[in-house]
C-alpha cells in the first residue's frame, strides 16, 4: 500500500473520512477500511492511502481514511462508483454517527502527511509556511527573468514569470519548506485542559 503524497510532490486530490468507531468493532473496521484502499488501487489515478487510527493519549480518537488520487475527476470516479458506495455501507454499520469526508485539494495537497493521525495542519500553519515560500519567489523572478522577457509585451512577460513562479513552488519551493517544517506542521494538537474541581 502506498502511502499519500509519496509519488509526487504536487498538490493532487484527497478525500479524508474522518469515523468514530463502535466499541469492539475496531479490528472489523480495520479489516473493511484497507479492503476498501484495496479496492481504490485498481481505479485509474489511484496514487496511496492510510488509515491512521488514534494514537495512545491523542486529543482525538477519531479513526481516519485517506485516499489519493492525480486528479479531482478521478477522485470522484472512484466516489462515485458502486465498490465505494459498497464499502461505505459496510463501514458506517461499525462506526457511530454519520462519518465526516473532507475534500483536499490546491495548496492543503502540499501539506500531506501519513506519519501520524494528524493529516492536514492548521490552515494558519499553511498560509505561513506558503506566505515563506511564495513571498521571495515573486520577488526574485522577475528580476531573475527581466534580462530575457523584459522587452515583452506586458501581458506575454506576465505570463512567463507566473508560469516560472507556479513552476518553482509546485515542485521545488513547497515541496522542500514541507519537508523542512515538517514536525511543526504537524505536531499534535494539545488536549484542552480539563478545569480541576
């Protein structure tokens, strides 16, 4: 099994479920849940899954699926299809309430992560770590750049540093400032603390 975000560095499409799982249905929940990456991976697009089960002492004892696909039209192929609907059926009979999916897509697809049972940071954590990144890169392109487009027309040079800019921040900027701040942005949220009678 593949894990998410290990076949490429660009933003691709997540969906995220999110379940409470019955006492003492955990080990038929696990069973349903890798059968159910199982049956993705045979759907076109299909890049890693996980399920991440709450760690000992975690501030959640949410239970979580991911799965990855290239592109949100293959997402939704497989979403779509009568396998997943299948295995959606046979889950919810071992979980309590309805299960909550989440859809990952553009900039939170930079910030995977299948270490621990945290998926996506905190959205302050993303815009600072992308604010990082995309900050010096506007800033240094151009000038970079003005030597080869700057006798082009207004809207042709725009378009040469955007497409330079979009370029270095898919796949080098973000790609290394995730790996970089990685343990911050994914460090465990603190329980809240529980006032003393």
């Amino acid at each position: 099994m593949q894990s998410p975000s290990s076949t490429t560095s660009s933003p691709q499409a997540i969906t995220h479920v999110k379940w409470q799982v019955k006492p003492g249905a955990e080990a038929a929940l696990e069973e349903v849940a890798q059968a159910t990456l199982q049956a993705a991976s045979t759907f076109p697009g299909y890049t890693g899954g996980n399920l991440l089960q709450p760690a000992p002492g975690a501030a959640s004892d949410e239970w979580q699926l991911l799965v990855q696909f290239a592109t949100p039209a293959q997402l939704r192929a497989w979403q779509t299809s009568a396998l997943c609907r299948s295995w959606k059926a046979q889950s919810d009979a071992l979980t309590e309430g309805a299960a909550r999916v989440e859809r990952i897509n553009g900039l939170e697809g930079w910030f995977t992560h299948s270490g621990s049972e945290a998926w996506a940071p905190p959205k302050w954590k993303i815009a600072l770590v992308t604010m990082l990144g995309i900050y010096p890169t506007i800033m240094l392109v151009p000038k970079l750049l003005e030597p080869l487009v700057g006798s082009w027309v207004p809207w042709l040079h725009s378009l040469a540093v955007t497409s330079v800019v979009m370029v270095l921040m898919t796949w080098l900027v973000m790609p290394v400032l995730t790996h970089l701040f990685n343990r911050w942005l994914h460090a465990p949220q603190a329980a809240p603390a529980t006032p003393n009678k």
